[in-house]
C-alpha cells in the first residue's frame, strides 16, 4: 500500500469520527460534563480538605489526567464501537484498509478532543483553585499530555481488541477492566500508599510514570529513576501488544463469523 | 477465463457456550464463475448463500477448500483481492448520523480514491442510483429503499470487478425493486462486471441471471440455466384447459399426462412435452364432443423448480 493510500485511510476515520462526534449531542455531553464535575468535587474537597496548594495540584492532576484519557480512549474505541452500534462493522473490513488505520485516524480525533477538554479544566482549575497547569513549563507538559494520549491509545485499542473478541455484549466489562487498571495508577495518591500487590500493577501502567514525572515539578519527588523513558517504553510495548491483540481478534472474527454477526 | 473457482469450501459455525453448538452452514460446496457472468445462487433459508458469498468476499475464513477469486487466493492474499470486489447485502446499515455523500464519500477514501476524482465519483455514483434529492440527508432519515440504493452506491465506489449481492431487493417495492434489476443488468452490460446474487425473488433470478447454482443444507444441488434446471428437474410444461364441460376425469389417464389438477375451473395438465401431447389432446377431446373455450401452454415457474428441490 502506497504512502498517500495509507495517509488518505487515516483521514477518511478522523474525518468520519470527527462528523459523527459533532452530530451527536450525547458525545459532546459525554466529552465535558464528567470531566467538569471531577474537577468541580476534586478540587471543592480539596479545598474542605484544606490541603496544600502542592497537594491540591496532585489531586487535580490526576483527576485531569484521568478525563483527557478517558475521553481520547472513547474516541480510539469508536474505530470499532460506531460501527459497531450501527451494524456496519463488515463494509470496513471489506475494503483493503488495516487496523492502523482506523485506530489512527479515531486516535487523532481523540486527542483533539482530549486536548479541547484538558484546556477547557486547566482554565476551570485556574479560575476556581489556582492551579496552574503551565508552572512545570511546556515541555513536562506536552510530555505529560503525549504520556496521556499514549495510555488512552492503548486502552481504547485494548477495548476495541475486547469488543471483536467477544462481540457488543462485553461493551461493558471492556469498559470496567481497563478503567480498573487506570484507577491503580496513582490518580489520586503516589503508588508508594498501594499495598505491595497492587503497586505491581500500578507500577507496570505507563500512566504511572507521566505522573511522576509531571508532579515532580510541583515538589513531590519522583519515586522511579527514569520515569518518561520508563513510561514511552511501555507505552511502546503494551501498544505493541494492544495492536496485535486487536489483529489476532478480528481475524478470529472473521473465522467465527462473529465479523457478520456484529453486521445484522 | 473464471472469476471465482471455489473447491469444496466447508464452514462450520461453532457458537455457544458454555454448551457449543455446531452448524454446518457449507459442506463441500464447489462453484465456479466465468468472468462477466451473472450467477444467481438460490436456496431455502439457512441453506449457506450468505455464508458462501462471504467467504467468496474474504469477510469469513473457510474451514476447508481451496477458495480462488480474480486469481487471489481469498485467504493468503486477501488484500489484494479486496481493492478489486465489493458485496451488498440485504439489510444494509451505515453510521446514522452521516450523509448519503459523506457515507460514498468515506469508504471512497478507504478504496483509495481521493480529490477531484473522489468528488466526481461520488457525484456520479450519486446520480447513477438516483439519490440526487437525498445527497445531503443523514442516513437514519432515509426510507429502506433508499438506504438500498445509497448500499448499491457504496458498493460500485472502487469500480469493483466482482459484486456480490446478498438479496439486493429485499424489503423493495416492486418499482424501485425492477429499477435496482435494471441497474445490475446494466452494470454488467456496460462495465462487465461479474456478479453473484442471492435472491428469494425467482422471477428476479430468472430475468437476471445466465445461471443459477441451488443450494440446500449447505450442498450445492443443482446448477445451470434456468431453462435447464426446469428441464433437469423433469417438471415437464403445463397444458391449462378450459372445457365445457369442466371435468373430464379420462384426462388424467391420458399418454404423456403426468398429472392433471382442477384451479379456478380450468383443468391444468402437466405433460411431458407440450409441443407435441397439445395436438393429441385437442384431437381426443374434439372427438368426445367436448367443448374448448379456452387453451393456455406455459412453462413451469422457476419458483415450483425451487419448491421442488427445496423438498
Ligand atoms: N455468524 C454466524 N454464527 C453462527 N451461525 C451462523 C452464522 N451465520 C450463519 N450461521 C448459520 O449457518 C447456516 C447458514 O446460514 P446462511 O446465513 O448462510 O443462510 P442463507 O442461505 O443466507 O439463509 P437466508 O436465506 O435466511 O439468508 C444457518 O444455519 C445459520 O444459522
Ligand atoms: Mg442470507
């Protein structure tokens, strides 16, 4: 396949994503209430709280980082779950196209959004708390953010993998597995308060590292040696395994005949 | 020159759990398709036509059987092979929120076509099934005959050398039903395109197709022109009669009769071959005295070929 075939791929799912996502109300919903009110609950208890300014920013960190992952990784599993919803997951996968290229082009889309969103709470948790998204400087956080995009993108390719493997029923337990393993990152505490069991895991979720690496420009120390190499590695791998998971379940779909039963 | 050679495809679906179930939807199915024909693959419900066509479309991996379409292998070299067909099927369903011409417009771009040439294609594409008036109406707010028509589109966007229709008229009122015909016939008249088509409508199947393949139980039964699949079956013509008066029991007993039935008052002789037993009906009832008010020869229906086979 030539260079422009794969780029005009990619665009034709940002694109379709993208007209989707603007026709329909609920996703704009969807994208700014939730995060809107975990910022609101997060920094109000904070403040009931009476935590430290430093404090205050690691919990609104977190909380930030949770909304703009959750809404890119909604964006990346729309590549499978609109079609999915509207019974026309076969005409995709009869035209010569990849999954890179519909994960890509829903992974475009979904950082946008995600980046509309991460403004949108940045000025809010300025405005209502002081927080200051901008102090680390805009490298940490361009770093911060790309650490966000990558977890979500293999979250959402991780739930689109799930979705083709075991067909729209397991939409929700899909959901609840990979959000479970975000909420170990260390959202809300730094992984050294988990019980030795759970560290584990929270410690092998890229997530974690970007953390890290961004709180400890707000004074906490950083409790790992190299934490954004650490992070873009496993990013790497899990994205790696999350593409290839995805691979081996639609070609399963297409022994099962699950592939046309998602299409009637 | 084939278009499809299909050897002794099986398919079994496993599904179920924790208590499997097993469907054998293909059980040995050979096919094959020279390039520009129209093939019609007819058969009861549940009898595998969607099954074959998707595997013949790469959608569905065969269990058994070598599988060759436009010279691709359809599981080694799959992509390759989708660049060059399209399918349609039945109930089509696209994301409900886009427009006719974005929907054309998307799966363009999937096949590769972009620009000037995409927008040119579209708008032909567009005119071609009719759907002008419709181009910027979201998909959700069209009528089931139009969501057909927009399929139909979609599925001539890459210029496809094969096309496969799974019941392209379903759920159509019969005139835009026999403007859809209108279209297939025209599109392998024009541009050659070879076409496979499963239809439950048999006139749809007579009128289009060079060739019909029966299919039963996941076996292929019976394959030809409709001509020759009603000569195969052995149904033999119908003599229909009207007579005054009306029963005349000998009929039956009659040389070359095979049956005779009573509809509608008219007597409705099934024989061997009409050319020939016409004359010595006629002559037999003229001599009784009795009397023909009216004489009707046609030839069995391709639907009592499929309720025959169907048995
Ligand atoms: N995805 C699937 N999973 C499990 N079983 C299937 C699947 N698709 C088809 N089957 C089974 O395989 C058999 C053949 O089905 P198929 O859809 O090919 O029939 P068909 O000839 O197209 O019938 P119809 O005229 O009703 O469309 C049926 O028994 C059906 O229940
Ligand atoms: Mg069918």
């Amino acid at each position: 396949m030539s260079w422009r075939n794969e780029l005009l791929a990619v665009w034709a799912v940002t694109l379709r994503n993208a007209l989707m996502g603007a026709r329909n109300v609920f996703f704009f919903f969807e994208l700014l209430f939730w995060p809107i009110v975990g910022v609101l609950s997060i920094g109000l208890m904070s403040r009931f709280l009476e935590l430290t300014a430093a404090q205050a920013s690691f919990v609104l960190v977190g909380t930030i980082a949770l909304s703009v992952v959750n809404v890119c990784q909604l964006e990346v599993a729309y590549a499978v779950l609109l079609d999915v919803w509207s019974k026309s997951l076969k005409h995709q996968f009869l035209a010569p196209i990849g999954i890179r290229h519909l994960t890509l082009g829903s992974w475009i889309v979904g950082m946008v959004r995600s980046l509309a969103v991460f403004v949108l709470l940045a000025a809010l948790g300025r405005w209502a708390f002081g927080f200051r998204v901008l102090q680390p400087g805009w490298l940490p956080l361009a770093t911060f953010l790309l650490g966000c995009f990558l977890t979500a993108w293999v979250v959402g390719v991780a739930v689109c993998a799930l979705i083709t493997l075991f067909g729209n029923r397991a939409e929700a337990f899909a959901w609840a597995s990979v959000n479970l393993v975000l909420v170990l990152a260390g959202i809300y505490y730094p992984i050294s308060v988990l019980p030795d069991a759970i560290a584990v895991v929270a410690r092998a979720v890229p997530l974690t590292y970007f953390l890290d690496a961004y709180r400890a420009h707000y004074g906490f120390e950083s409790e790992f040696r190299a934490p954004i190499a650490t992070g873009l590695a496993l990013s790497a791998l899990y994205a790696a395994l999350a593409h290839w998971a995805f691979l081996a379940a639609i070609q399963r779909a297409r022994r099962t005949g699950l592939l046309l039963k998602m299409s009637e | 020159m084939l278009a499809i050679d299909a050897q002794d495809v099986e398919k079994t679906f496993r599904s179920g759990w924790p208590r499997r179930r097993e469907t054998a939807a293909l059980r040995g199915v050979s096919l094959t398709v020279a390039r520009g024909a129209i093939v019609g693959v007819l058969g009861p419900n549940g009898a595998g036509k969607t099954t074959l066509l998707s595997i013949l479309a790469t959608l569905l991996t065969p269990d058994r059987g070598r599988v060759t379409v436009l010279g691709h292998d359809v599981v080694r070299e799959a992509g390759a092979l989708r660049r060059r067909l399209n399918m349609v099927s039945g109930r089509p369903s696209f994301l409900w929120s886009l427009r006719v011409g974005e929907i054309i417009a998307f799966y363009g771009r999937l096949y590769g076509v972009s620009g000037n040439a995409l927008r040119r294609r579209v708008d032909s594409l567009i005119e071609l099934c009719e759907l002008v008036p419709y181009r910027r109406i979201p998909y959700s707010d069209l009528s089931t005959g139009l969501k057909q028509r927009v399929a139909l589109a979609k599925a001539l966007v890459n210029e496809p050398e094969l096309l496969f229709l799974d019941e392209p008229t379903l759920g159509l009122d019969p005139d835009v039903a026999a403007r859809v015909r209108t279209h297939i016939a025209r599109l392998r008249r024009e541009q050659g395109i070879t076409i496979v088509l499963t239809t439950h409508y048999m006139r749809e199947a007579d009128e289009l197709c060079d060739e019909i393949a029966f299919i039963k139980a996941g076996r292929i039964l019976a394959r030809g022109t409709s001509g020759e699949l009603k000569r195969q079956i052995r149904l033999g013509e119908v003599i229909a009669l009207k007579l005054d008066p009306a029963r005349v029991p000998w009929l039956a007993e009659s040389p070359g009769v095979l049956r005779c039935v009573e509809v509608d008052g008219w007597v409705e002789c099934t024989v061997d071959e009409a050319e020939n037993r016409l004359p010595e009906l006629l002559r037999a009832l003229h001599a009784k005295g009795i009397v023909i008010r009216n004489v009707q020869v046609r030839e069995p229906e391709l639907e009592e070929v499929f309720v025959e086979l169907a048995k």
